[in-house]
C-alpha cells in the first residue's frame, strides 16, 4: 500500500495533501514492535505493510488501524452532535485525522455509538465501523449499560421496585425497566439498562416521583471507564476492550 494512501485512510486529508506531508519531510515511520528510531520517508509512493505500521507526522506518533475504535470522556456540557445548537460538539475534542477519516457513508469520520445528553458525562464509544455501531446501539442487541445517578431527592424502596418492574413513559406504552438497580445512599443509584431512549434515564425517575440531578455513564458491557482517563480526553481502545464489548453483542 502506497504511504500516501495509508495516511489517506488514517485521515490525514486528500491523497494531494497527504503526498505534500510526506514530500516535505514531515512523515517518519517505524514498526510498532521495533525500538529503533523512526525513519524518514520522502517518497509517497512507496510502499509498506499497514498492519502493526507506525507514523510520526510532524512529530505526533499514529499507529495505523484500519477501523478505528476509541472512548471518550465525555464532559458536562457538550452536544454529541456534529452540528451542535447550543453547545460545543464533543468531535472538536478528537484530532482532526479521526474526524476526517474517509468512510462510505455521506458523513465522514468517527461517529458517537449512541449520544448522551449534553449535561451527562461518562463513557462514550466512537467508531467508523458501522457494523460495529449498530451492534452496539441497536435495541435488539440489549447491550448493557450502567448510569450513576445523582437523585434530587431520597431514593424509597418503592421507587427502586417501581425502576426494576418498569414504568411507562409518555411516548411508549411497552414499559422499560432497568436491569438492575443498586442504592448507593439514599440519594444516588447506579441503573442498569438495556435499551436507550430519549432522555431515558431522567424520565424513569420522574416517572416515579424523583428527578436527575447528575448522570454519568461509568460502563457498557465489561468495559468500565477507565479511572485514568481525565475528562475530555480520548484513548484507543485496545484489543482486550473490543472483545470485552462483543463478548455481549
């Protein structure tokens, strides 16, 4: 594969741009299990073996992956949208070779496996791997996911059997039910749920006389948000954290 065409599907703009960058001098490359130093490549024809390939562009090492699977840190106060109405997009928080990577879909790069609302914060999956997407968001798959909950008022026994036996919200009349639910003190719970819909978590507890006070996602399936990762920061997902999440999918 030509290093122009490799660094074209990591997302590092046209093939145009992409021969630019290596003509000039800014591409060094290096296997990912050698510890010898980068070497410098001047020709954007040659060719290389992507797999287990490293860059360095403009001195910022990126391992190659043919798909791409990262998690967010979402903060508080950030839309999972594109083109956000109000606040800022969690995509300008992930480089610009993840946003442009190329893909067959009309909208390009990584895409939010699912969306969290713009005041929760927590675990959020991103992906160019639609297969991959829709075997983690799709209802059918009822992929686990588990909220920490800040209520605004004391959690009762009650309302905790009502979460778990299921309540109906305004637009559906199936009820939903979380999976499990754990009281931490009277006033927070961690929720366990299946299937996601719109504001889902915040109208469970009102329907049962209780209202969000913070949400965060700390888990979907075995993989838990790692205590390391800060806020607003992104990592790659290695390869014992896929098989984690399609061990359940």
């Amino acid at each position: 594969m030509q290093l122009q065409d490799i660094l074209f599907s990591q997302g590092f703009g046209t093939r145009r741009v992409c021969s630019g960058l290596v003509q000039h001098g800014l591409v060094e490359i290096y296997g990912a299990d050698s510890k010898e130093s980068p070497v410098l490549c001047t020709d954007s024809s040659a060719r290389f073996e992507p797999e287990n390939l490293c860059l360095r562009i403009q001195g910022v090492d990126w391992p190659y992956y043919a798909k791409a699977y990262v998690m967010l840190h979402k903060p508080a106060g950030t839309e999972c949208s594109q083109k956000p109405s109000t606040y800022p997009s969690i995509y300008t928080l992930l480089p610009a070779a993840l946003r442009q990577r190329p893909t067959k879909s009309a909208v390009q790069g990584v895409q939010a496996v699912g969306r969290l609302d713009q005041d929760t914060t927590g675990l959020l999956l991103l992906s160019d791997d639609g297969q991959f997407i829709h075997r983690m968001s799709s209802p059918k798959k009822h992929v686990p996911k588990i909220y920490q909950i800040t209520a605004k008022h004391p959690v009762t026994p009650e309302q905790k059997e009502r979460l778990l036996a299921g309540v109906v919200l305004d637009d559906d009349p199936k009820p939903v039910r979380a999976a499990t639910c754990t009281l931490v003190d009277e006033h927070r719970l961690d929720l366990t749920l299946t299937e996601g819909k719109y504001h889902q978590v915040k109208r469970m507890l009102a329907a049962v006389g209780n209202r969000v006070e913070s949400l965060h996602r700390s888990r979907i399936g075995a993989l838990e948000l790692p205590t390391d990762l800060a806020v607003g920061q992104w990592r790659w997902l290695a390869q014992e954290d896929l098989e984690k999440l399609r061990s359940i999918s």
